[in-house]
C-alpha cells in the first residue's frame, strides 16, 4: 500500500500501534458546547490524537466553526451564519482555534470539516500562517469541494459518505472517482469489507460517530483508521486498555 510506505507525507491518516486515532467530535460536546475552542482543548487534554471541527464562512468571507448554518439550534438564534460579518457571530473564528490549539497541542491533528465551498488558497495561507499543515486533513460530504481540495493542493483530503451500508464496490467507485487519500463512513455495516478494500487501494477508513464502546471496539477490531467520538477520553482509555473513565462527558 503507496500510503503506509517509508516517506509517506500523511501518516496521521492511519492507525498507530494497532489502534484508530481518535478525533473528538466537534470537540467534547459531551462536556462542553460544540465546537468551542474550550471543547476542542478538553478533548486534547484527554489525549485525543485530534479534533473533527466544521467549517462555514461568514458574510465578511472569514471562516468559522459552526455544524449548522444557522445559529438556532446552538444559540436559539434563527440567523444564518452567512448573513453576518465574523466579529457579528458567536462563535470562534478558524484563525483564533488553530492559534489556540497549536498553542496547547501543537503535534495534535486536525480533521477540518468543510460544510461548503471555501477558496483553497485561502485555507492554505491560514494554515502556513498558524503552523503549517502537517497534521491536517481536509473532509466534507461535498464531492466538488473534494475534488477540488484534492487537485489544487497538497492537503490530506477525505471524502464522508453518510451511508451505514455503503458497499465495497461502491467505496472504490468513489476512490476511483475523486481519489481521496480518506473515506470517512458513519458507523458503516460492512466495516470489515470496507477496511480491506480501502486498505488495498492504500486508502484509510475513518469512521463517525461513535460513542458506544462496542463500536469503538469494533472498530478496531476491523482496522479502522481513525474513529471519530463525542466521547473522546473515553475512546482513547478504552482503546489503550486502561480501562477508566476520564471523567464526566469526555
């Protein structure tokens, strides 16, 4: 597999040491709001190899951490993130939770979540500014803005696919498609033909959301990557085998 060879630019897309990375969820939005740079530091504090967060891009064209495109369910604001300049929203800016991680955890990875369409070269030049991009991985479910990422720059890039019983050829079709160096897959059934098939194309399976332990087990059971988890403490103290809890919500 080309990816797991000696010099291979992103090694953090694969497993270590025989277990999945673990990417707290927006953070630990178990013990902390989503998405917030509070969130993002407890998960990595926990000893999160990373954090997944969710990018949108504000009137003023700076991108900010929300999942959704409004601020309803968040902040019972009915406003969408995109009728607003940044300074307008409350939530964190890119630029201000890169300084902030880099600054606590700066070998921490980064799973940036692109929820639409943001200009690659403005990404990279915010990247090179706070740290450079090793370490970072760019996803979303928007098959363009994959392919995009992927042709015009250097980045790590993973394609998500919300489909529990995405099938191996169909996995591959996708690869052949929009050749991602990732395919991210909520909780799929077919987990152990994905991984084989995924891993022979020398691709990594990433898979979200999961907070069960039994599927954190399971998971790595089939050789997943990377798991991604509202409970990340709790993910990488089951996995590691030591078998506490790291505290309320994390």
């Amino acid at each position: 597999m080309q990816s797991r060879l000696t010099g291979d630019p992103y090694p953090w897309l694969w497993a270590q040491d025989g277990r999945p990375r673990v990417y707290g969820h927006r953070g630990a939005p178990r013990a902390h709001p989503e998405n917030s740079i509070a969130g993002f530091l407890a998960a990595l504090d926990n000893g999160a190899d990373g954090i997944e967060l969710d990018i949108r891009v504000s009137r003023d064209h700076i991108p900010v951490i929300s999942h959704d495109p409004t601020l309803r369910r968040t902040h019972g604001e009915n406003i969408p993130i995109n009728s607003q300049p940044a300074r307008h929203l409350p939530v964190p800016r890119l630029d201000e939770t890169l300084a902030a991680i880099r600054q606590a955890h700066p070998k921490r990875h980064l799973d940036i979540e692109l929820k639409e369409p943001y200009p690659p070269d403005r990404l990279l030049g915010l990247l090179d500014r706070l740290g450079g991009t090793h370490g970072v991985t760019v996803t979303s479910f928007d098959e363009a803005i994959v392919t995009t990422y992927r042709k015009e720059t250097g980045l790590a890039v993973g394609l998500l696919v919300d489909d529990r019983r995405l099938l191996a050829k169909e996995a591959a079709q996708l690869v052949d498609k929009h050749d991602p160096h990732v395919v991210g897959v909520r909780n799929p059934v077919f987990l152990g033909s994905l991984s084989d098939t995924l891993h022979d194309a020398g691709r990594a399976l990433w898979v979200w959301t999961l907070n069960r332990r039994a599927h954190m087990q399971r998971a790595a059971r089939f050789a997943a990557d990377a798991i991604i988890t509202d409970l990340p403490g709790t993910a990488v103290h089951l996995l590691d085998g030591k078998g506490t809890h790291p505290g309320p919500g994390l």
